[in-house]
C-alpha cells in the first residue's frame, strides 16, 4: 500500500502509512477508493490544532485582563432608546441610535410595564 502524505502547512506534515491494518474489508471498499478516511483524519487534526489556538489566545486574554464577550448596556443608553420609543421611534430605529440591541430595549420595555 503506498504511503499518503498530505502538507497542511510547510511545518506541518502527515504521512498515513497503513490506516486500516486490521481491516481489509475497508481498504478495499468504498472508502479507501475514495481517499475518505484519511481526509477526515486530516480535517479531525486541523479542527483541534483551531481547537487549540483558540483556547490559548482566549487564556492569553484573560490573563492581560481583558473583558470577553459584548460590552453590557449602559443605563444611559437604554433609558434613551425608551424614550425614543415613546416619541414613536421604531424599535429598530431607536436601538440604532441608542447603541443597544433591539432585544434588550425589548426587555427594559417589559420590565417598566410590569412595574
């Protein structure tokens, strides 16, 4: 059987020697022909090398102190965007100019009416 060598990048290499060598039913069927198994080993090891990268950068993050995630809703802002709302603002609108999202104006607004 003939080696599969695939280049992700120029420092990263994978040479498949024999991926089913327990299993002749596989190598001769249809997914050995079509080269399957060994792309999605490949993909598999791509995805956790992201995986991977991702973690570190958000720990790397973290450790500077950085805030993840949106920014939280200033009162200012919401009070804003309902007031706009009661001069006849659409939601849409006022949650342009106010800087907030639609559903969290939508959820200020529920809350004054209960109270």
């Amino acid at each position: 059987m003939p080696n599969l060598e695939l280049r992700l990048r120029p420092s990263v290499r994978i040479v498949v020697k024999q991926l089913f060598p327990d299993s002749p039913g596989l190598r001769d069927g249809i997914f050995w022909g079509s080269g399957l198994p060994p792309l999605s080993a490949v993909a598999e090891f791509e995805r956790e090398l992201i995986r991977e990268r991702v973690r570190s950068g958000l720990a790397n993050a973290r450790a500077k102190g950085k805030r993840l995630g949106r920014p939280c809703a200033t009162a200012r802002q919401v009070d804003k965007g309902l007031s706009l709302i009661k001069q006849g603002v659409t939601y849409q609108a006022a949650a342009k100019q106010s800087g907030v999202s639609i559903s969290t104006l939508l959820r200020a607004h529920r809350k004054t009416r209960a109270v």
